[in-house]
C-alpha cells in the first residue's frame, strides 16, 4: 500500500486560494508534473485540496474536454459561470461539471469571512464532444454516494469506466471493496489494509478493507470494466 500525505507537499495556489495538488497524471501535465505527486488511475487525472481565503475566488476560467468534480469538505462555495450560475454550495454537497467539447467557464467564490476547504478533482471524459452538463450531491453519513461514472444508458451520473464515491464512514464502520483503487481522506482516520490513515492521506492499493475509528469523511476513485 502506498500513501502520500499532503503536508509532504509544497503548498501553491492561485488567485485567492492556496492549495496542495496531489495528483497531476503526466497524461496532462506532461514535463510540468511534479516529480513528488502521482499519476492517477483510469481517467483520473488531477487531485487538489485547496483552501478558499475569505472571500477568495480563482476569477473566471475555462475548461474543455474534463469533467471536474468539487467537493465541499468546510465551508460554502457560491458557483458563477456558463453551468448553473449562482448555485450556492455548502459543507457536504458534491458539485459534477462535464465540459465535453462545448466547454464552460466558471468563478467560484467563497463567500464567508473565514478559509473554507474543497477538494476538486479532474477526469478525462471517454467520448469527445459531449454537451456540457451540471449535477449537483448531496453526502449521508454512513454511507458512499456514487457522484461519477457508469455507463451512458443512465443519467444519474455522468458516464465513464473510472468512478468516484464520497461519504463519511461511522465510527466502527466497516467497508470493503476489491480492485485497484484509489482514496484520499478528507476527515477523521481509521485502519486500512492494517495500517493507520488519516485526513489529508492519498492512499493506492489493490484491495480496501477499512474500519473507521473516527466519523470519517472519504473520497474512493476505482475502475469498473463490465457495463
């Protein structure tokens, strides 16, 4: 099993934001790829924790051809651009862009007087040209909500082979799954595999077998091939 905590990490950031970029797969950031982040698994591809200033905003920007998926671990998010524009996103709420090849441009604003903290993660769409989209999820505590992939002959999620549960695990739970994954922790810790984890851990084995000792907030990223 290996993990990367993201105090092992410089902090950079942008606009009004500082943040700790743990996954920046050389598929996109080619020769700019840190040397101390990882690739990620299937389509992944980006993976940052961030912290908004108060009022901090990364100003207006586009993407294309990426589906990017943010995740409010404290705090609140107010959403401006071409995709829902001026939807307010609190504490828990998970927020799913599709850019496809129609693109979008988007500003997110914390909008407290006080840092937040949001995950944002990145994956590579398998059919290009696909209409921009928005679906916005809701966490339950004691449960992984499925936030990303499947396959097209749903709308539940956007499609894809590589996908993405969030939730938060009760204390003296146990979850367990096999297959290649990858999980980052975003509060609490507990026991994977054996071996202590805990909030701000990127973690990459071949099977999950976790037990929470605390109330524990996870994102779980796996591939699925038979759909």
């Amino acid at each position: 099993m290996k993990i990367l905590h993201k105090n092992s990490l410089k902090q950079g950031g942008f606009a009004g934001l500082i943040e700790h970029r743990l996954v920046t797969d050389s598929r996109l950031f080619g020769s700019y790829k840190s040397n101390d982040t990882w690739n990620g698994l299937g389509n992944f591809v980006y993976l940052a924790d961030a912290n908004f200033l108060p009022n901090g905003q990364t100003n207006m920007h586009p993407h294309k051809e990426v589906d990017v998926i943010s995740v409010m671990v404290d705090g609140r998010i107010k959403h401006e651009g071409s995709l829902q524009d001026g939807q307010l996103i609190d504490s828990h709420q998970i927020q799913v862009q599709r850019a496809g090849g129609e693109g979008f441009s988007h500003n997110e604003i914390n909008p407290d007087n006080k840092k937040n903290r949001m995950i944002q993660l990145w994956v590579l769409p398998e059919i290009k040209n696909q209409k921009a989209g928005y679906k916005l999820y809701a966490q339950k505590t004691g449960e992984l909500i499925h936030v990303y992939g499947g396959s097209t002959n749903q709308n539940i999620t956007f499609d894809n082979h590589t996908n993405i549960k969030i939730g938060t695990i009760i204390k003296g739970e146990i979850i367990k799954f096999t297959g290649e994954f990858i999980a980052y922790f975003t509060k609490g810790e507990g026991i994977l595999n054996g071996i202590k984890v805990k909030n701000g851990d990127l973690v990459r084995d071949s099977s999950f077998n976790f037990q929470s000792t605390q109330d524990t907030q996870l994102i779980l990223i796996y591939e699925k091939q038979d759909y």
